[in-house]
C-alpha cells in the first residue's frame, strides 16, 4: 500500500519518460491511495495538456475519467488539523502536507518525485526508485 502524488498517478495514465517506471511501481504494490485533491490537481494537469495542445479535449475527457475509475475507492479526506500541523512545521506547502498526512495515517510511504517532500519527511516519503529497492 502506498499513497501516490498526482505526479505519480499522471505519470501512470498519460504516456511520458516517467510512465514505465509508474507502471513498475504498480506491479510491485497496486494498492494506491491519494487525498481528495489529487482530482483537482490532475485536471489542472489536463487543462495545462489541453491549453497547450498536447492532447485534444475529448482524449483530456477520456483520461479524467480513466483516472477517477482508477482511484474509485482510493481516496481519502484528510486530516486539516494534521495537515497544518506538518505544513507549519516544514517548508512544505499544505496542498504537499494532505499527501503527507494520509501516508502517515494510513501507515505506509507517500511515494513522489518532490525532493524537497523526501527531505522534509524522509521516513514518511519515498522517490519511485527508493520504492522500488525495498
């Protein structure tokens, strides 16, 4: 089990140099978790695709609904009062600390790319390769 960054999950579900090592992380653990928000921070992603041309609108269409399907059942509220809790203490943004905040609530690693979420929290986060050794 692992909670998964949005980064994480667009990677998995929109072709790029990052997608095979996504799909390798799902085949050794495919229980992925996310806060809420990883919905608004996806379409945001597909808006910024859309907006730039890189994928037309019914493809964004397609993928924001092959994305929720994925993640039914996956997601999470979060803890606010945790989560300001961790953004204060940290130089980490509170839209970070939700993802934060779930891995450590449901006792498993967040698993992203963000540096600096892996040094604020380095027994909590993990990169997809530090994932991937243990």
């Amino acid at each position: 089990m692992i909670v998964a960054d949005t980064n994480l999950i667009v990677h998995l579900l929109l072709p790029g140099e990052r997608t095979s090592s996504a799909q390798s992380l799902l085949r050794k653990d495919s229980d992925w978790y996310a806060p809420k928000l990883w919905r608004s921070e996806f379409c945001n992603v597909l808006t910024v695709f859309l907006r730039k041309s890189i994928l037309d609108k019914h493809i964004i269409q397609g993928r924001m609904r092959e994305a929720l399907a994925f993640m039914q059942g996956r997601e999470f509220e979060t803890d606010y009062v945790r989560v300001i809790e961790l953004a204060n203490g940290s130089k980490c943004s509170a839209y970070d600390c939700e993802f934060v905040a779930l891995a450590q609530e449901l006792g498993c690693f967040l698993v992203t790319s963000d540096r600096q979420l892996q040094a604020q929290f380095p027994h909590t986060v993990f990169s997809p390769l530090q994932y991937l050794e243990t």
